[in-house]
C-alpha cells in the first residue's frame, strides 16, 4: 500500500542441504567466504517481511538442522536450533533464541550444549546464558558479548568437576597421568583464524592422584 507507506511480503524459503564437498553458505552469501569453512546441514526459513513508515520489520522462523563445520575459529558439530528473526536487515532477533550443539570446539571439546543468546544488528551476540559438557564435568560461559568480526574477544569458562585424566588424554605428556577431578576458570580469546588459552587456572576439588613416569618423560 504505497498511499499508507505499508506492506508485506512472505517468505518461504525451502530447506537448503549444504555439503562439506558441495553447496557452501559462501555460495550464496559471499560475505561468509571467511568465516565459514565446511559446513554441513540444512537451513529453511518461512515468515512475513512487514514494512511501514518506521521501517522493515519481520517475523520469521529460521529453521537450522544438524549444522556441522567451522565458523571462525570454532569448529561445530550438529547445531540445531529454530531462531525468531526479528529484523532481516540488519540481522536482529527476539531475546531468548536457544540453540543446542552436540560439540563446540574452541580448543576444548565442549559438548551437549544449551546457549541462550540475542543478535543485534547484525553484528553483536549477546550470550546470556549457557550450559554444556567437558570431560565429564560442567562449564558455563560468563554472560558476554560478541562483536562479530572483532580482531580479537574473550569468553571465560567456568569449569566444574572436570576429570583431570580426560585432561591429560588431550593435553598429553609422556610419562604423565593421574585421577581427580577440577574446578576453575579458563579465558579463551577467539581471533578469526585461530584461538589462544591463557592463564587458565583449574583447582583439585578433593585429594588425588598425579603420577610421572620417569621412563616415559620427553
């Protein structure tokens, strides 16, 4: 309706299958040519567009199923998630979006996860809340926001109860091992291509094990 400065358009847009050696989201959107890397899993989106004299609005269902590969510098395994879109452009979404991911790798394997987040637009994550799995123990993520593109951002892992053997399975030193279970604080720093751990500090949540082969040391 030109006259009132209003209108509407309904989006409908089928489910598209990427393939880690096929169709890239880089394909279709050339922006995403350094950010995402491999990517697998199927994308659909459905919902009205609303315009009027305050500007474009929307109410679309982005639906994302079994989402796999890199993005940034964290490599994801299974992202499902049906995400309200609030603003198409610049990208701005409903507060409380859930996403659930079966791993996210950000130098540690953090896996089973539940995160609670708002997109503003286009450009800042805010992660209000979030909880997942390492190592047999807990960790949630400090409420934090993500500016996306930044050069470099801190996130901060709050550990609990993670096993200290699983630890060193990762972390691996010859001739080193030990049973027990820690608790405390890893800052990870995220940069485009890569991710940096620094001054983590994990405590004994009780009396344990360490043992050091001297036969098998480096």
């Amino acid at each position: 309706d030109l006259n009132q400065g209003k209108g509407k358009v309904d989006l409908d847009l089928p489910p598209i299958t990427f393939a880690a050696d096929g169709l890239q989201p880089k394909d279709l959107f050339p922006a995403l040519a350094h950010s995402t890397e491999g990517i697998a899993g199927t994308i659909a989106a459905k919902g009205p567009i609303l315009l009027d004299k305050n500007g474009m609005t929307s109410q679309i269902e982005l639906n994302l199923q079994n989402l796999s590969g890199k993005v940034g510098p964290i490599s994801l395994k299974n992202l499902n998630s049906v995400i309200e879109v609030d603003k198409p452009w610049p990208l701005t979404t409903a507060a409380d979006q859930i996403v659930s991911v079966e791993l996210a790798d950000v130098g540690l394997p953090l896996t089973n996860g539940l995160v609670r987040f708002k997109i503003d637009g286009g450009s800042v994550m805010n992660i209000a809340e979030s909880h997942l799995e390492m190592m047999s123990g807990h960790v949630t993520l400090e409420p934090v926001a993500l500016k996306l593109g930044a050069p470099a951002q801190q996130i901060h892992l709050n550990v609990e109860k993670v096993s200290l053997a699983r630890l060193f399975e990762l972390f691996a030193v010859a001739g080193l091992s030990g049973e027990g279970q820690l608790s405390g604080v890893i800052p990870v720093t995220l940069f485009p291509a890569g991710l940096a751990i620094d001054h983590a500090k994990l405590e004994a949540e009780a009396p344990g094990v360490l043992r050091y082969n001297q036969a098998q040391a480096p």
